[in-house]
C-alpha cells in the first residue's frame, strides 16, 4: 500500500490545482489515502469550514496542520467537530482539537495520523518528543500503520524526531519550511523519513507569497499584506510504501505535480 503527504498548501491558486487532479492521482498512483498539511490553505493562512470541506472532498483523506492553526479563529470550530484534521500534540491541552486521528484504510487495515510542532526557532510550546511517546503508549495495539507531520523549521530537529521514532511510526515527513528537502530515506527500524516534503503552492513566489510583497517587507521594514502568489503552481509531496500488517516503511518517493 502506498500513501502520499502533501506539503503546506498555500492558498486558492494550490486547492484549486488540488481540486482538479487529486481524484486522477489517486487512481494513477494506487494510493490508498492521502494527507496534506493545511495551515495555509486560507488565505496563505488557517482554515476555515469551507475549505476543510473543500480538501476533503477533493480526496484528501486527513489534514494535519501547524503555527499557523489558530490564524482564524473559525479555525476553532473546524477542530472541534471535525475528525480528520489535527494540529500538533504538543500544544497545550487546553488547545481547541486533537493531535492525533484514527481512521480505517484498506484490508481492514487503521492508521493513524499525528501531528507535532518543533521548537526550535518557534513558539516554546510542549516538548514534541514527549509528546509523541505519549500518543503512541496510547494508540491502540492493533493500528501499525502510523504516520508523523513533524512540523518544524530546523533539519536537524527533524532529524532528531525521525532517529528517536524509528522502529516505531511508519513515516516521519517534515513540513514548514515550504522547500522539499533531497535527504528521503528508510531507516535501520523501517521508518520513512524526510526533513521537509515541500509547498502545494506557486513556484514564481517566496514560499508561496508575492515576491514583491516579501522583498519590499524585507528591505523597507514596512508591513505589506503578503498576498498569495498565482503562477507556476506546483503540487510537491512524498509517497511512502507500506506493508499494512507491520506498519513498516518498504519505498519514500518525492513527488511533484505541476499545473
Ligand atoms: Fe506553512
Ligand atoms: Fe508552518
């Protein structure tokens, strides 16, 4: 069986793009269910009601997302009724949502999905590793095939995550940085692993937004209103196969799908 993760999608230009080929992709790729990260899919950030709706109808099968969660308060409703989306584990427990989703898959097969946050140059949240020991004592015994989003900034935090859970999840595929990293590999324990599977988004951009908005910020100091970029959209993600019955990670694939 195989799976594929899609990295941050950045606004209206990528869902669209998303809308129009996931279902096809799915088929050509024999894929047995799809993730994306979601944490700027409105707007370049957050989520809102519509666009969950929006991306699971498209095939996505369970949305993980990242800092940007909480960017729109609507975000808050979404996370609570909803079952297939997660924002990291490690935020605290008073936190609107959960960071894990259980759902079934093929063969009578489950899998589980988490979502973690590093700290390195980022908000001083919960310690992710903790938390992932936490999460797995409690999944239940018969869910294998068990898949991380380790949304962090820093390679070698991601590193870390990918080393101290080998042997015990499927996958640990990075997001946040926008940018697919070329390090894929499967580890001695058979876990897949990957610092940063990349953007769903537009490729003439700065990690998805206008580059003259970005430059003129950077140089100036003065705020600009970082729109979405819309040419050159690129879907990037990673494809892990799996064997259902041990959760064990057999082949991790790059992928790139351009409009
Ligand atoms: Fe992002
Ligand atoms: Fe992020």
């Amino acid at each position: 069986m195989r799976f594929l993760h899609l990295g941050d999608i950045v606004g209206k230009p990528a869902r669209d793009l998303i809308r129009k080929r996931i279902a096809d992709i799915r088929k050509e790729l024999d894929l047995e269910f799809v993730t994306a990260n979601a944490e700027n899919a409105a707007a370049g950030s957050g989520i809102n009601q519509a666009i969950f709706n929006e991306l699971r109808n498209a095939g996505i099968d369970c949305l993980t997302m990242g800092d940007h969660t909480f960017k729109r308060k609507e975000a808050i409703s979404v996370l609570e009724k909803e079952s297939r989306i997660v924002r990291p584990a490690n935020y605290p427990n008073e936190a609107p949502g959960k960071g894990v989703c259980v759902f079934e898959i093929g063969m009578g097969a489950r899998c589980a999905v988490l979502n973690l946050q590093g700290r390195v140059f980022m908000q001083p949240i919960d310690c992710p590793f903790h938390a992932a020991d936490r999460l797995l004592r409690q999944l239940p015994k018969d869910v294998k095939v068990i898949f991380v989003d380790f949304h962090a900034e820093a390679t070698s935090d991601k590193q870390i995550m990918g080393r101290y859970l080998d042997g015990r999840v499927t996958a640990v595929l990075g997001t946040h940085t926008h940018v697919a990293t070329a390090d894929e590999q499967i580890f001695p324990g058979g876990t897949a692993f990957q610092c940063d599977v990349g953007m769903c988004g537009s490729m003439k951009s700065i990690i998805g937004r206008k580059i003259e908005c970005v430059t003129e910020t950077t140089l100036t100091a003065r705020p600009t209103s970082y729109e979405v970029a819309d040419q050159e959209i690129a879907l990037h993600g990673t494809i892990v196969e799996f064997n259902p019955l041990t959760g064990k990670a057999l082949s991790i694939e790059r992928w790139t799908c351009r409009e």
